[in-house]
C-alpha cells in the first residue's frame, strides 16, 4: 500500500481566463474549481501566455510563469480544445516532460483538433465513420471539382472546418450549385483554409450522441436535439437534451475511440445511422452543462475523482 499523502494535491487549469473574470458561460470552469476544492484540492487557473517556455536539462521541478518561478503542480488539466495554439501544445509537452500528469496529454488534443488526421486515424482503426474528403480548390477555376465530390460524397453534404468546436464552422449545403457557391465564398476570403466535405448522414439530422468517457468508462450518456429544425444538435446553439441508455455498440465505439486518440476525458459523438451508429469526432476539453442537466451534476465529481487516482498512483 502507498504511503498516506500528507500535503495537498495541486493542479493548474490551462484556460484562455482568469478565475475573476469567469461568468456563467464558463460553467464547466466553475465546477472544476468548485468540486476540486471541495476535495481539499490546491488549484488555480493559468491561462497558456503566462507561461515563458525555457527548456534546460538541469532544473525539472519548476517553471516560469509570469516572470516568476514556480514549483510544478501534481496535475494539469487543460480545457483549452480546438482553440489550442502551438506554444499551448509546447507548454503541455514541457509539462509531461517533466513528470506532470496532463489530463489530456497534448498529442491527444493535437489529434482531435485536426479533424482530418483524427478521421484517418478512426477509419485506420476500422471505426464507422461518415465518409470524408478534403477539398482541393483549383487554381483556374477558384472553386472544387463538384463531379468529385457528388461521385464520392454524393448531395447533401456537410462541409466543415479542419479545426471547430461547438458547431461552428459545420455547414449542410443541399446541392452541387450551393457547394460550389459555399467554396467560391470561402476561397475568396482564404485561398488556403482547410475544408472537409462528409457524407450527409440523413437518419441523425437534428440529433446526435454525446457519450462522455473518463478513463476509459462511460460515466454519461445524452441524445442532443436542434428542436428547430436545423441539422446540428449542440446544447450550446440551443439544443436540448435528454438521457440516454448506452448499448453495448455505443459502449464500444465510444471507449475504443477515446482509447485510439488516446484521451482521458473524452466527448465522443455519435450520429445515428441506418443501421446503427457513426464516429462523428471526439473532443478533449468537452463541455458537460447539458450533460449535468440530464444525468445530474456529477461530471465534474467523476472528472476530479479520476485526477486524484492518478495523481495518487504516481
């Protein structure tokens, strides 16, 4: 048996505000905090540009933040997502380095946050996913190859950015004209954006999954719904949400995925198909108030209960 900790577990929350500007659109920050601390948990938010980055062989038990030096924290959790840039990446893997438990690791997050690489890698591993390609333009034309995409991805078809969270960025163009119309628009403003096109998957318009993982278990489980007709489902675009009973397909394609992109916590979606279900993408700073709203607030517990084991174990 380890011996009993006497001193405090503390942990850094990696986040884009500080704790005195948090509003109620930061509930999944608030109930971190909240439930960390009233396990007896020493944690702070540090926002990823406080950081000076200084790598040296001879000191592994601190860095520098906001000019100062710091002893290392037990855990870090990032809640950073898609919107994390190079030197948020950098700070994690100096973090890991160094023997920081980072819940999850920056390679995962970098994964999930190219949509494309991380639909590679499910399909690699033989998960069902919605059929993708990634937009060519052409240089004479400005536009795509419609002929292309109605022959492999066919009309509807969903168009999206390689990088987005929350919906954004994620577009349903009904026929060949308004795709081509959709990707001249988008050339115009940035000949260079990264764009996939997906199979419309028609049997999940307005409604999907969201299966919540920590380590490696389904601790929740909720079908999100637009309610107004539109295609996506997100709670955070006014959707609802209700429980849902996991099947043992749900319970697979949701572990195996979290464990291919090697997430600890994990949003897995799901959209339903006609003969079962579809990997949509994962996602590694996943929000849970809609989730909390159906199953009751209990994901932030699970979340911080699954920190400390690590923390412990270590």
């Amino acid at each position: 048996m380890p011996e009993k900790r006497v001193t405090p577990i503390t942990g850094w929350i990696i986040y884009k505000r500080e704790e005195k500007d948090l509003t109620e659109k930061n509930y999944e920050i608030i109930r971190l905090l909240q439930v960390a601390r009233s396990k007896g948990i020493d944690i702070q938010i540090i926002s990823p540009d406080k950081f000076e980055l200084i790598i040296d062989r001879h000191d592994n038990k601190s860095i520098v933040i906001n000019d100062a030096v710091h002893q290392l924290p037990d855990f870090i959790l990032p809640r950073t997502g898609s919107s994390s840039k190079y030197f948020t990446l950098a700070v994690l893997r100096q973090l890991e380095h160094l023997g920081v438990y980072v819940c999850n690791t920056a390679r995962s997050i970098e994964l999930v946050k190219d949509k494309l690489q991380c639909h590679q890698v499910m399909a690699f591993n033989n998960l069902p996913i919605p059929k993708t390609m990634l937009v060519k333009f052409l240089k004479d034309t400005k536009s795509v190859d419609t002929t292309i995409v109605a022959r492999e991805i066919g009309f509807p078809a969903i168009v999206k950015n390689i990088t987005g969270s929350k919906g954004s960025g994620v577009y349903l163009t009904e026929s060949a004209s308004k795709f081509k119309d959709l990707m001249e628009l988008i050339y115009a403003n940035n000949p260079h954006a990264n764009i996939i096109i997906q199979k419309y998957i028609r049997n999940s318009h307005g409604r999907d999954l969201r299966v919540f993982v920590v380590g490696g278990r389904i601790v929740a489980c909720m079908q999100r719904s637009s309610g107004d007709g539109d295609f996506k489902a997100n709670f955070s675009r006014g959707g609802s949400t209700e429980c849902f009973i996991v099947t043992p397909e749900i319970e697979w394609l949701a572990i195996e995925t979290a464990k291919i992109t090697g997430l600890d916590i994990a949003g897995i979606d799901l959209l339903f198909d006609e003969d079962g279900f579809k990997v949509c993408e994962a996602n590694s700073s996943p929000g849970f108030r809609g989730l909390e709203l159906a199953v009751g607030q209990f994901i932030a517990e699970q979340i911080i209960d699954y920190i400390i084991f690590r923390v412990l174990q270590k």
